[in-house]
C-alpha cells in the first residue's frame, strides 16, 4: 500500500536566475531533503540546495512523478513551481493526485500578473484562459462573449503566433496582443505589444504569456450586426447572411424556426450537442454564439456542404464546432462526447436508425428534437415517421408546436425526451 505524504511545501518562483526568498522559506530549504520541480527550477535553485538533497524531476507522465514521492523515504517534500502554484500550478495537481497530502504554498506572482504590472494595467476584471497543454474551446468561448481583457497561458503549439492567427481566421481583429517573454529574468525579459497582424508573423520565445485588449467599443451598422469586430453578439443571424448550399435559401432552416428550434433544445443547460445534417451549418453557428459554453458536434453527408460550414464559422466568428463528414449511420460515435441534446435536420428517409443510434450514447434526460415539413412534395410523412419513431423507443414527446413563415410550408417543431 502507498504511504500517504504528510506534507508538500510548494514554492512559487520567478524566471529570475538569483531568486529572493524570505528568510522563512530559505530556512525551509535549508533543512530539507528531498526537492522537486522542472529542470529549469532546478538550474535556478540548485546553488541553494543541501549538498545531500536529491531532486525529483518533473515531467511527464505524472503518474510516474508521483510513484517516486511516494518511496522518497521522507515525510516532507520541497517542491518548486512557477509562478502561483495555485494559479494553473503544480499545487493543483498535488491536491488532485494526493487528495490527503498537506499542502503549504508559498506563491510569488503569476506570470500574468508580472505582465499586466509591466503593462501598468489592472488586472481584477481580466479573464484568464489557459492554453498550456489544452484546446482551444474555453480561450473560443471568451473570444464569442467579446471579453475585453483576456490573459492567456501559452504552450509550444498555442504560441502567440498561431494564437494571433486563430483570432484573425475567425475575425477576431479588434483585439491588441501583448506578449511577455521570461518575465522575471533581467536579461532575457522582453514585452511587446502590437496588433494580431504583426504578432501572427513573429516568433516568440519561450516561456512566454499573452493579454489580449479589445479595442473599442464600436457600435455596429445594420450590415455589420453579424461582423464579430463588433461588440455585440448577434441574436438571430439572417438567412441570406449565410454561404448556401448551392445558393438555395430553401436549404437553410428560416432564422425563426432556427431560434425556436434552439428554445427547444434548451441549451442553456445543456453541455454536448449534436447538429445532424447540418447543411450550411446555421443551427449549429447560431447555438455556438449563443451558447459558447456548448461542445458542438455536427454531421453532414454530403461532401460539398464541408467548406461552407467552415466558411460560415469564420463569417460569424463561430470556432470550435467539431465537424464529422459522412453517413451518420456508418460513423463510430462511441468515442465521440455523449449528447444531451440533438437536432435532426436531415434523416434522408432513416430517422428511425438515426434516433436509435443517437440512442446507444445518448445521456439519460436528453432531449432530442426534429423539424417536420408539411408538404405536398415531400413523399414521405416525416411527422407520422416521427410518431412511430417516439413510440417505438418510447420517448417521450412534448405537443408539437407549429408555425409558417410567410409563403412557406408549415413547419412543425417536435421534441422528445430520453429517460435512459
């Protein structure tokens, strides 16, 4: 059985290469035994070290990090970490790994705060992203709700450059970007500032952050209301907005009927949902704006609908939805975010195989929704279709609610619940 560490003392530093430490935590160095942290921790802390210390490097895999803590044979373990070992740090993953370990931290600044003091900017209404070691989704999410101050952690792969030209892809330009490299270290530190143009063609050094400052605020013109340049985020985007399929505005779900549809599917409370069929991608653009805090997953079967689903995200400023080409019913799905929330926008004749395998992985209490076209053209009942559906997976379904806009054929939206 593993033992249990009765203490973790955590030490936020600096990048400086002649660290200052308080007289209390030179005096726990002094008498410690067994250190950790990253290479460049050690290269800056060595000089201070016990002659008889031994270090414990961290990198990866964790797991076999903290395998060697646990036969360290001493009770106490001196860790090094950058900056706030609570903001983003080691002390975190401590806590998680070793839920029982008592933990005493001695923070230094963050590497955002020693920006934002460079800057000689205030840094209380800032929102922070990290994107060392993970995706791009909640760094989208803060872009989609026009946050004015955003500081943003960086690794290897969302480097300032690739970060800078991820906001301009997606029309994210009324942003400056200011960039600290090694804050800390007297003769490496450097802090630029400059637009997203210039920053996406520069490289950087590492270890580096970002803030990120909106220019502004800019009121929108009635043929700007969906540019994402502008402060205001769109409720309802029009139709003739979108890039259409084959420049057929019949193709595309009507901006009402898309904004009911999403009323239906309750998203706001939803964490994972599905666009099947998704055409030209406006139920799925729609939901992203307003919903950003979704994981969205769209299909399409027909190849020629990919690029403008992607060029509509870049219109609408709309990154982050994950597109699956194909035949739904031949797509692996298991491996996929399980759904709580569905819209079927095209079935092609096979909503019941459809509904089914959504299904197998859908989340109990999910919500399924379908928008059934009266028509004299269509040759199939899609409602009647629906109905059988419903019964024979016994879902259970709300009343319909149904609405015509203008000269087109009514429209009923129908929603069903999963109860597992």
């Amino acid at each position: 059985m593993l033992k249990v560490m009765n203490r973790f003392i955590v030490i936020g530093i600096s990048d400086h290469p002649h660290p200052f430490f308080p007289p209390e935590v030179l005096e726990i160095i002094k008498g410690g035994r067994v250190f950790s942290g990253g290479k460049r921790h050690h290269e800056i802390v060595a000089p201070l070290l016990p002659d008889d210390a031994r270090w414990i490097d961290i990198t990866a895999p964790l797991d076999a990090v903290f395998e060697n803590y646990q036969v360290a044979d001493s009770d106490s373990i001196v860790v090094f970490a950058s900056g706030d070992p609570l903001f983003y740090g080691f002390a975190n993953t401590i806590r998680r790994k070793m839920p029982q370990a008592d933990i005493v931290v001695y923070p230094s600044f963050n590497s955002l705060q020693l920006l934002a003091h460079r800057l000689l900017i205030p840094y209380h209404d800032m929102r922070i992203v990290s994107l060392t070691g993970r995706p791009w989704p909640e760094f989208d999410k803060a872009l989609i709700e026009r946050a004015g101050k955003i500081g943003v952690l960086t690794d290897r792969e969302h480097t300032p450059s690739a970060i800078a030209q991820h906001m301009l892809d997606y029309g994210y330009s009324r942003y400056t970007m200011s960039v600290g490299e090694h804050l800390g270290n007297p003769s490496l530190e450097r802090v630029t500032t400059c637009s997203l143009e210039d920053a996406s063609h520069q490289d950087f050094c590492n270890p580096n952050c970002i803030i990120l400052k909106r220019k502004g605020p800019s009121v929108p013109v009635a043929s700007s209301a969906n540019d994402p340049t502008y402060d205001a985020r769109p409720f309802g985007i029009p139709d003739a907005d979108f890039s259409l399929l084959n420049g057929r505005e019949k193709m595309i779900t009507k901006m009402p009927i898309r904004l009911l549809t999403l009323q239906a599917l309750e998203l706001s409370r939803r964490n994972t949902f599905w666009d099947i069929g998704f055409c030209t991608g406006s139920v799925s653009i729609e939901a992203r704006l307003l919903f950003p805090h979704l994981h969205i997953c769209s299909f399409e079967i027909r190849p020629e609908c990919e690029s403008i689903i992607h060029e509509n995200m870049r219109r609408f400023g709309a990154p982050g939805i994950d597109v699956y080409m194909g035949d739904f019913l031949e797509k692996d799905i298991t491996t996929l975010p399980c759904p709580d929330a569905v819209f079927i926008g095209g079935h092609g004749g096979h909503l019941k195989e459809i509904v089914a395998k959504v299904l197998s992985v859908m989340d109990s209490g999910g919500v399924i929704v379908f928008n059934s076209v009266s028509s004299p053209h269509v040759p199939v009942n899609s409602r009647k279709l629906w109905d059988e559906t419903c019964t024979e997976l016994n879902l259970q379904q709300d009343p319909p609610l149904c609405i015509r806009i203008n000269d087109y054929n009514p429209i009923e939206i129908l929603k069903a619940h999963y109860h597992g």
